[in-house]
C-alpha cells in the first residue's frame, strides 16, 4: 500500500498535513495525552477511512478536536454551565466533553448517537494543526484497534505503517494515557473513562462528585473489557505475592517473563527472585518512576518494550486504590482482562 512518511511538526509540514486533510485523507498528529488519527470531522468519507485504517468497528464515537479559540456551539446542541467551567478551567486539556451534538454532525463520527465528544487538545503541536486546518479533526488514538495507544510518533508507525499517508512527530505525549471522559449530556455528570485529570480535581469544579456510569451510559469502546492491551499476557500482582507468584512461573516454566513495577517492596521482590535490569535466563525487571503522573508518562512505552523482549508474560505492580491512580489502574486492568 501507500508508503508513511514521518516528518517533525514543522510549519512546513504542518502545511502539507492541512492539504491532506482538506483532501479527505488521515494524518496522525501529537496530542498531549497520545497521538491521534484525525480526519476532518464534517466529512463521512474521510472519517471512515480512520476506521479503515484502525481496522476499528465504525458505530465506535469518535471524539471531535477543536482549536482553543474555536466555538464549540458549532458542534454541539447546548453548552451547559458545566461545560463552560470545566472548559475555562481545563481547555486546552486532556478532558473531553459529551454533550448533545449539533444536527450536521456526521453520523460516522458519533456512531449514530445523539452525542458528541469534544475535546480542546492541550499540545501546541496539535493546536497549530487545528488552526491552520480551520476546522475540526475527528481523532481516535493511532492504535490498531484494541492495542496499546501510541505515546511517541514512532509508536505510530509500527501501528499504521502503509496504512496511512503521514505521521506528524511532537516527541514524547507529556500526559501519557488518554483524557478524561465526562458526560455532560444526560443533565448530572458521569465519568465515563478515568484519565490522568483526577475525577477529584473535576468534582472540585463542579462542586459535584460525577457520577459513575451505569445502564444508560453511552457506549465507549475505552470501556470494553479488554483494551489497550498488550500482544502478550498480563497479570498484576502485589509486591507481597511476587516471590510466590514468580516461583510458580518458575516451577512450571513458564519463563521467561517481563516484570514492571515501582515500589521498593515490589523492586526488592523482584531482585530477589533473580531479576535484574538486563535479560537473563528469569526475564527482566523494568523499573518505573515511582510517582503516578510519571508512570502514566511511561506506561505504554513500558508495556511495548516488555511487548517486544523475547518473554511469554508480562507481570505488573498492582496500583493502589486511591483516586489519583485511577486511570493508571483502569488502564492496567484492561491490559491485564
Ligand atoms: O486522549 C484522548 O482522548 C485521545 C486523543 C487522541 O485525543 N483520543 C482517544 O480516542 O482516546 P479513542 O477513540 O481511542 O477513545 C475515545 C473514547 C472512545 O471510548 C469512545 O467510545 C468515546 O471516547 N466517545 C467518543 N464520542 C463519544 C460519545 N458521543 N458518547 C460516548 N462516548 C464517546
Ligand atoms: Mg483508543
């Protein structure tokens, strides 16, 4: 097929991503949470091409970016108050919106629902893209569906290479796992997707704990069970069953295996079941930052690279419970379904 061409988001290259764009082809571009497949939103041909592209079922929604200055009345049928406080406190931000759509909304693009997602991307790379395109970008991430979001362009191209026309490079996705998903558009807020914006510091705008989602909740293909998943498996453990549940791999040969963790308690466990920073006859350890915000940064580039060392299964440090982890630990649980 067509060959990917990898270019920095120069102004240059930028310029030749909105011809592209306004010629009904997908790019994928740097957000701040991961890179996403966009396609201009008031086109049907074009946005179904990112389905094809993600090999994506296409009644999947697709979230609407918009520049910071855009009106979002363009795309949606109301703007709640609490709209506009999450977006004067949020936008540019890795937070998106539902809210009842504007009648042209493509179909293609809300999966026939009578919702939109918008969503004001905080990456200046991104943002330049929009303004020079002029208009909306409908962008899943640049996955094959149901794999690992990509964090660096580079992961775009072992996911889409051939299969799209351009990757526009803005390094590392600072964020690092996808935003924020808050319904808007039922009359009282539900958190649909946790992300790395705590449903904590969202309350704090509100002055209201969003709700969680129940049997009206609108479809979210981030709410399958299994998603965002490695190629190998992935089980998480506590630190205080490694050394048990290491020994069993062991036992019943199951190695070699990849080990992710950040603790002390877990690192400790770790090494002291034969695991170390290069690969031996046990696997590898890789060690993560042990802040939360940092393994969100890390966290998809960590499961790739365990993806990819010649082990059968990948083990992980089980998140704590508390509120802040959450999109971390909502990731690693599909990961590990
Ligand atoms: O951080 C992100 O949100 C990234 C970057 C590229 O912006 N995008 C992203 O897109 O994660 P995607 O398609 O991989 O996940 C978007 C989620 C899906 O689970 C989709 O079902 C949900 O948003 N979604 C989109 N529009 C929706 C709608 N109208 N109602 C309910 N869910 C919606
Ligand atoms: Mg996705």
């Amino acid at each position: 097929m067509e060959s990917t061409r990898l270019l920095p988001a120069s102004d240059a290259n930028i310029g030749l991503a909105v011809e592209l764009l306004r010629r009904g082809e997908v790019v994928a571009f740097p957000t701040e949470t991961v890179y996403g497949l966009g396609a201009d939103a008031s086109n049907p041909e074009a946005v179904q091409k990112i389905f094809a592209a993600k090999g994506r079922p296409s009644d999947h929604p697709l979230i609407v970016h918009i520049a910071a200055d855009a009106d979002p009345l363009q795309w949606t049928a109301q703007w709640p108050e609490a709209a506009q406080r999450l977006a004067s406190v949020f936008w540019p931000g890795p937070l998106t919106l539902i809210l009842k759509r504007a009648a042209h909304v493509p179909d293609a693009v809300t999966g026939g629902q009578d919702t939109v997602g918008l969503r004001c991307p905080g990456h200046p790379d991104a943002q330049r893209l929009l303004s020079a395109f002029g208009g909306a970008l409908a962008a899943p991430s640049a996955n094959r569906f149901g794999r690992i979001s990509p964090t660096s362009a580079s992961h775009v191209l072992e996911e889409l290479s051939g299969r799209i026309p351009l990757i526009l490079d803005g390094g590392h996705c600072q964020v690092g796992i996808e935003s924020t998903i808050i319904d808007l558009s039922r009359g009282f807020p539900v958190l649909l997707r946790p992300g790395d914006l705590s449903i904590e510091a969202i309350a704090g705008v509100l002055g209201q704990m969003p709700a969680r989602p129940d049997a009206q909740a609108p479809r979210v293909s981030g709410a399958l069970e299994q998603h965002y998943a490695p190629g190998k498996p992935l089980q998480l453990v506590h630190a205080s069953a490694l050394q048990d549940v290491l020994s069993v791999v062991r036992i019943s040969q199951c190695s070699p295996v990849a080990v992710i963790g950040w603790s002390e308690p877990f690192l400790n466990a770790a090494r002291a079941c034969g695991f170390g920073a290069s690969l031996n006859e046990n696997g590898q350890l890789l060690v993560m930052a042990n802040d939360v915000h940092r393994i969100a940064h890390d966290l998809y580039a960590v499961l790739r690279q365990a993806d990819h060392l010649p082990v059968k299964s990948i083990f992980c440090e089980q998140p704590p419970g508390l509120a802040v982890w959450e999109g971390v630990q909502d990731r690693l649980k599909r990961a590990s379904a």
